[in-house]
C-alpha cells in the first residue's frame, strides 16, 4: 500500500487535474463548468478505488458511500472540488481529499464500522461565478431559491439554470437533492484556514466555533455617459466619480470597527462593474459589491447603516442616485458544541496542537449545520494566502488533518477491527 | 422628388435600422459587428438610388462616388455609421446623411461637377469595442499597427482580426485599403458637436479649427488577491482599495487645469477592470484607463506627469506596485485655413449663424487631414448630450448642415447647371 503522504500528494493532484501544484495562473474550476465535472469525476475514480459506493445526486453533488447497514445512521463529511478564478488547489480540495484519506485510514486498520459514512463533494460551493455561493450544499437542506437564481448570471451572460443544463442536470427537478432529516446523524468538514491565524501561531489544527457568514450589498450609481472629449468638466455627472470615494470609506471603517470590537470585523468592495467602460464615453452607471464579514450579526447591520448614510451623502454631494440592494444576508452560523469537544479531546490526545477559533468564509458545513449538528475543521493556510495561486498548505499539514479526520470518524462510527 | 427635410428623416431612420429614433437604450452598432455591415448595406442602396456608384475597399469602407472624370481630382466627404454600446442615432450617420443630402441637393439642382465626389463611410470609427478608434481612416491613410491590434480584443475576447474575418474582411490584406496622395484634393467631414456649444448659444454651425486628440493612459495597480471573509483588514494589500483614490484626483486636478488654461481641458477615469472582480476575493489587480483631451499638446504632457508623481505616492503608501502604460498618445490636429474661410463665406452669404471652435472629440477627419487639406462642420447636440441614448439633433439643425455642405461642394467642384 503506497504510503499515506504519497497517496495524499497524488490525490490532490488528480483532484486538481493537474502533475503539478506550482501553476503561475493557479487553478480555475467554476461551478457547473467542464472542469468541475472533470473534478467530481476523479473524485469517483479514487473512491471506487476505495471501495466506495457513488452517486450523483440531481443537483450535481458526488457521494461516496461506504453502506454497512441501510437502517443504521450515518456519518456525513465532505467539501467541494469548484474554485474561484484563478484561486489555489487546497481550497476545498484538501477537505476531499482529507475524507477520502480518513476512510482509506480506517480501511487499513481493518475498521468495520458499525455506521454508514458518506463523503460529500458538494456542486458549486464559490460565488465567483455567479454571486450565489454553496448551490449544493443549499439545495440538500432545501434552501433553493429557483426564481431568484434562474436569472442570476456569470460574466459571460450564462444564466444558472443554462449552466446547470449544459453541465447535464435537469433544472425542473434539481431540488429532488434534498435531504430527509434522518439522512445524516451528523455532518464535520474539514478545509484550509484561508487566514494567518493558524500559520502564524504555528498551530496544527483549528477547531471552529462559529462562521461570520456574510452580508453583500449592490451599490449603483447612476450618472449620465457622454463623451469624454466634449464634455466639460464642470458639465458632467460621473457616476465613478460620484461612488469612487465610498470605496476608501469602506476600508477605512471597517478597519476602526475591526480594531474597537471583540469579534473580527472585514469589509470589502470586491466588485466593480462600469457602464458602459469605453474609454472614450463618461461612466454612466457604476456597480459595486460590497462583502461584509463578522460572527456578530449586529456589526454588519451598523455597517449597513453606515453605507446608507454615506450614499445619501454622495448622493447630495453629486446630483446622482445611488441604489442599494442587500444581495445576500445570512445570519451567523455557531457549530456544534459536543464535536468541537470531541475534536477537542482527540487532538489533547493525539499531542497535536490546536485552538478554538471563527472561521471567516463560508463553508458547506454552514448550511449543514442548519439541520445536522455540524463541525469544521481548519488547517495553516502559508501566510493565510487564499483564492490565489500561491495558496498552498505542506502535505505534513494535510496529513495531521487526516489524522484528526479519521480518529474522530473512528470514534464516532464505533466499529471494531476485523480479525 | 420626397422634400429635403422629409428625405432627410427617413435616411436617418434607414442607416439606423430603424423606424423610430427614440430608443430607450439607443443604438449599438460595434465597430465590425453585424449592425455596422447592415448599416453600410443600407448606406449603398441608398446611394445607389441617388445613382453613385459604391464600393467596398480592402478595410470594410464604403465608398459612394458620383464620377464625371477619371482624371480629375476628387473631393473626399463621409463620417462614420458604427456606435458605442447603447449610443445615440445621431453620431456618425448624421455625417453620412448630410453627405448624401448635399449631392442629393446639387442633382436636385442639375449641377454638372467638374470633379468627381467620393463619399466615404469609414468602418469602425468608435474605439468602444477594441480600445483603437478610427480603424477605417487610419487604414486608409496608411497608420496601420498590425502586430498591435491583432491581439487587442472586444469584452468577449474576439481579436480585431477575428471580427474583421468574421465581416468578411481578409487580414492579410486590408492594409490594401490605403489611398495614395492623389487619391483626393480635399477631404471635409460634418458631425454633431457632442458637446453642449453650439446648442446652448443658438448658433446653428460650428467651424473647426482643431482636434483635442486624446494621451490615454492604461494605469494597473498590483495588490494581493485574498479571501475577503480571512483576511484581516491590516493584512491586505488590496490594489482597489491603494488606486482608487486617483479616481476622484483626476476629476479634480482636470478641472482645476480646465480653469487656468486658455484651451479646454478634460480627463476622465472612464474604464474599471478589477481582477478578479468575484465578491468574494479582495481586489488582486485593477486596471484603470484614462482619457486626457485638449487642443494643448503641452497641458497633456503636464497631466501625464502629475498621474505619474501621484501614482508614485499611492506605491509607497500601500507599499502596491503600479504601472503606467501610454496606449494613445495622438498630437492635436489643426484643419485647413483655407477650408475654414469658404466655410465661413458661405455661412455669411445664407445668413447662418456660425462660430470657431474646438473639437473634443477625434473624428476620421483628423486622419484624413494628416494627409489632405480638411474641414470639420459641426453641428449642435441639444443639451450636449452624446455617446448616450438621449442624444438629439432636430432635423432643422442637419438640413441646414446639408445645405451648407451642399453650397461648400457645388463651390469646389466648380460645376455648371446642366441646361
């Protein structure tokens, strides 16, 4: 049997349909794209190689099961193989990868489980695609929204809905994923950090207690496009113009609230679309999107407020409009307390160092933990670099996850080793 | 014969595809696109029906000419019939109508020239879709930087070279459309003014005497692509959050210019493209472009300077890089003296009001005039609205275009009524 290290390197580079982790241009993997399916179909590769059983579920979710009583519960972990433009090969990645190694794990020590495990490789996790994150995991606990998504598109104009057909799903009936209550006994995740706080500290393992689940604004201004040559200065209504200086206000706020509050507080224009960005026509129209992070709730609506009052202040300021709406608004999500212990005791244990700590981006587990009790694991992120090529987590660090991954799944399948 | 006024209003519709010219999203007729050849299809029924003879040259210009003498020289008039995206019915076209209108009015009056008379409907004039404006004119004056504009690209990264084969065009040879020295005499151009002059000063004509070609500046900062949701706010190096207050310092500086100088002035940041522009991934590049027009050669350069010094202290203050690539540096263009004076006689004679001035624009004259004599008619835009669906110019103001252009070429063809 190749040893665990090796077939941790080898995996990950088959998840990453790559011979090589060093990609200048990272890794790119949108949701419900050709390369996506060419993931997932790897992912079922190495998991029959396991002797997992696998299915595609209609929303485009991978299981791999390892059935051993249909009547008895089961045990759900898993992440996503999608990634963002351009990002890295851990991301979600490594949380496959550390599933299927933590079963491979209990297979060679000859485990006989005495409960169903099910890997999950959930559809589309990222919203860099189409600004909806975590489309497999949302329809599996029934939080579709199909009005709202169908017109929802990428930069290419592709709705979701025709992204969904061309990648071979059945748009009419993809909701059918939903899972019954009794389908999970409980579901954990493991997946890289994404920040510093691991790296820096030289800790092992993040065991998370809860999730700072996003707000996201649209922001439009609308101004008047003319032309840029004949227009006088004083004659226009810019719309980069008017909103240009909200971008600076953001950073600047979020980093005071940040430092005067006890939970972690981010704030982000991450998006700007300009109407009709020809260099010789004045921005008509400028969108921005805005992403705002806290495991306190009430933080993000005193931001929310505080954008409001600054768009009312430009609007006067320039004579323009401004729009806002609340694209995305989900509450905080706090993670199971007995498998935050349970990890707890297994890294004291095993000697392996390890914190309690929030996680800072959405994860699967998120909507998981709606219906299941839910926990999450984190691994160093190198210089808490994420969504970039240069993302990278050292195999030793995968393995210490595995390791962690497979004596709690060995705890809570509670089998014994066959003679 | 249909009256002026009323011939006028329907080749207007007919070159804009359309039977009525309130559009609440304009008209979009890209440069090489399917529009513009349905456009330049209508252009030659319309001047085969006035009986010119028409052509395509090697670029994708078309040409109408009313020919009497192989040997005799030829006097050069035309516009251009593509748009930005969403733009008005009016710029361009309303060149081409009155170009038709003015040989329409000497056959109206059996005028027998004693030159031949080439309208000309330069392709692609715009620069909305690939960033090069006036593709059809500065084929034919020779400027051709093949090399250059085979790899620039549209929105949907198609390269020049693929949309001018898609229209039908042959890369290899298009440069052919270049016209030696004695092709014209004299080449004039009319165009709406797209700037607010003429219209807010009741004056019905507009004699150019220069073009405030544009310095256009390609400014890239080089952040740090990272989670929005991980990254501390003190950790970033967000290349959005480092560049963007040159936004607001262009608009100010440009304006403070404006003031001070003898000749208009104007700069715009008219172009956004962040990297990766996801909602969830802090800005890792940002590319800005900028628009720098006047008459003044000089008071460009100065600008140049002071984005340069500006950008410098953003570097050291965000510790970012960021570069500045020159893409457009086009001297200003003065017309023809003499043009300008028989423009100015005839406006005197037919008791039209008239002014001198600038454009602020670029138009195909500016190439033509590099190698002829050439004038420039403007004519008022009401509210001086362009590049816009609420551009306007009523058909008073383009009939008395026409009959302007009309006396000027029945002048210069120095023809006789045919008995």
């Amino acid at each position: 049997m190749t040893k665990l290290h090796e077939w941790i390197e080898n995996t990950l580079l088959a998840l990453n349909l790559t011979d090589s982790m060093e990609q200048k241009t990272g890794f790119t993997r949108l949701g419900f794209s050709r390369e996506e399916k060419l993931a997932h179909e790897q992912f079922r590769n190495i998991a029959s190689s396991l002797a997992l059983k696998t299915q595609q579920d209609e929303v485009g979710n991978q299981w791999a099961i390892w059935e051993v009583d249909p009547d008895a519960p089961t045990i759900g972990l898993g992440s996503h193989l999608d990634t963002v433009i351009e990002g890295g090969g851990y991301d979600g990645v490594v949380g496959i990868v550390a599933a299927l190694g933590a079963i491979r794990e209990l297979k060679r020590k000859r485990i006989k489980p005495k409960k169903n495990i099910a890997i999950l490789c959930f559809i589309s996790e990222e919203s860099a695609r189409f600004g909806v994150s975590t489309i497999g995991s949302k329809t599996l606990i029934g939080k579709v929204d199909k009005n709202k998504w169908e017109n929802m598109k990428d930069y290419e104009h592709v709705t979701i809905r025709q992204a969904m057909e061309q990648y071979g799903l059945n748009w009419e009936t993809f909701h059918q994923a939903y899972c019954e209550d009794n389908r999970f006994e409980s579901f954990i995740e493991l997946h890289i950090e994404q920040g510093n706080h691991l790296y820096q500290n030289h800790i092992d393992i993040g065991i998370v207690y809860g999730i700072s689940t996003p707000i996201r604004l649209k922001v439009t201004a609308y101004g008047q496009s003319n032309h840029t040559g004949t227009t006088q200065m004083y004659e226009r209504k810019d719309a980069l113009v008017a909103i240009a200086p909200l971008i600076n206000v953001v950073q600047k706020e979020a980093a005071e609230i940040n430092k005067q509050s006890e939970q972690a507080f981010v704030a982000t224009v991450s998006t700007v679309n300009v109407l009709p960005n020809a260099m010789n026509v004045i921005p008509g129209k400028v969108e921005l999107g805005i992403d705002i992070r806290s495991v306190d709730d009430k933080l993000k609506r005193q931001f929310v407020s505080l954008v409001e009052t600054y768009c009312k202040r430009l609007e006067k300021e320039n004579q323009i409009e401004i729009r806002i709406d609340e694209i995305v608004n989900e509450k905080a999500v706090l993670l199971d307390k007995d498998i935050q212990q349970k990890l707890t005791n297994i890294c004291d244990e095993l000697k392996i160092s390890y914190c309690h700590m929030n996680s800072g981006a959405g994860h699967d587990v998120m909507n998981m933990a709606k219906r299941w009790p839910s926990g999450l694991i984190f691994i160093p992120s190198v210089n808490g670099i994420s969504h970039h090529p240069d993302e990278y987590t050292p195999l030793r660090n995968i393995q210490i996850g595995v390791s962690v991954l497979a004596a709690y799944l060995e705890r809570e399948v509670g089998g014994c080793t066959t003679s």
